[in-house]
C-alpha cells in the first residue's frame, strides 16, 4: 500500500542540470559529501515534473538502501 507523500516535487530543467552536476561530482572546488550525492539522486528520482520518474517513497527508500522517513527529510 503506498503512504501519502509530503511533498510533491516538480524539478525545473536548471535544478535537475543542478542535481546531476552534484551527482558526478561537479559541485563546487571539491568532490560533494556522499550524503549530499545521495540526496541529489533522490531529487532526481522522485521528481513528478515533465520527464520525470517520480518514483514513490517505498520505491525510493528500497532502492537507496533506507527508510521512508529518511525519504521524507
């Protein structure tokens, strides 16, 4: 059964070029903290914008090896 999600997220074209330049490693002078990158593919995967895969919570939690309500943080 899925849960209701918190939030519904809806990336522009810039933020996801954003979220994929932290996810290979192009953020800033230095390589970004694998929490960071983890919660950058997260972005990516969750987003219900155009083109999106807008996983679900439980789907997302499953594949990145953590909880829902990490998820929802």
């Amino acid at each position: 059964m899925a849960s209701h999600k918190r939030y519904r997220i809806k990336l522009t074209d810039e933020e996801r070029a954003a979220f994929r330049d932290v996810v290979k490693g192009r953020w800033g002078r230095q390589k970004p903290a694998a929490w960071k990158v983890q919660r950058a593919q997260v972005m990516l995967k969750c987003d219900e914008g155009d083109g999106g895969p807008a996983w679900t919570d439980e789907r997302l939690a499953e594949s990145f090896d953590t909880t829902t309500r990490s998820i929802q943080n």
